[in-house]
C-alpha cells in the first residue's frame, strides 16, 4: 500500500478554479441554503490574481487539491481570510496542517496576531488550535454575525526572554 503525505505549497493562478470549488463545497457541507450561497459567491470565489499574487497557500495529497487558506496584511495584523478543506478530507488533520502553516506564515512575516471572522461551524475548530474568541464581527446577510477569534502569534525571541 502507498502511503499519500500531504504537502503545502503556494498556490498558482492555475489552481483558482478548484480552490473556489473547495469553498464552495466546504461552505456547502454546513448546509447553507442556495440563497445564502449565491449571496457569498463572490466572498468565496478566488480570483487567479488573488492565487499567483496574493498570499494564498494550498494542501495536496498526491497531485490533489485538497484545501486552502489566503491572508490579507494590515501591518502586524493579518487576517485569515479563508481556510477550507474539501469534505471528503475534513476530520483528517489537514485544516490543522493549513493553520500551522498560516500561523508559520505570519510569524515569518514579522506577524503579531491573527485575526479570523469565524464561520460559526469552525470556531470550534481555531479554538482548539489555540484562538480566542474576542467578540463578534457583522457578516452578510445585515443581522448575520460571525465569531471574531485572535491568535497571538510569538514571535521565535518571544520566548527567550
């Protein structure tokens, strides 16, 4: 039998279209109604610029996308932007993968915190990777809110000290 690790790398603007697909899916898993989904196509659709020019990372197994994450910078803060994995390949580490990497990432960008707006069904998943939920953020649809979770990122002389 032929053991499959998993590897990340940077995306590319070829990998757009599947990473969009593995939004849309994740997103979908939760069993989100159509009108919700048509209202966030645009939030989870990833652009070819965004993939080859934004700070977007993705997981494979094999020669198979099978998920994501994208950041956005504002000085020492970044945001998470998004974090999906496939369906079929949720429960199996690989969000867990991804985030280490994200977190990694900021660190090696001089990065202090990381700031996520939580879809509802995975705050539980960033608060067992060591987030804290901090307070709420307005979504779309207007009434809809998200958790808002920080993660402090230590820098490597943080602990030095």
């Amino acid at each position: 039998m032929m053991v499959v690790t998993a590897h990340i790398r940077r995306a590319r603007a070829g990998d757009a279209a599947a990473l969009t697909e593995i939004a849309h899916a994740a997103k979908r898993h939760w069993g989100y109604p159509d009108e919700l989904m048509r209202l966030w196509t645009a939030d989870l659709t990833v652009t070819a610029e965004l993939a080859s020019a934004g700070i977007v990372f993705c997981i494979e197994e094999g020669r198979r996308v099978r998920g994501f994450y994208t950041l956005s910078r504002a000085g020492e803060v970044f945001e998470l932007e998004h974090l999906f994995v496939e369906p079929p390949a949720m429960g199996c580490g690989l969000g867990a993968m991804l985030f280490e990497h994200a977190v990694t990432t900021v660190r090696s960008m001089n990065g202090a915190l990381l700031r996520i707006a939580s879809d509802p069904h995975a705050e539980d998943f960033y608060r067992r990777m060591g987030a804290q939920r901090v307070g709420e953020v307005a979504s779309t649809p207007r009434g809809r809110s998200l958790p808002l979770l920080f993660f402090e990122v230590a820098q490597p002389d943080d602990s030095a000290a």
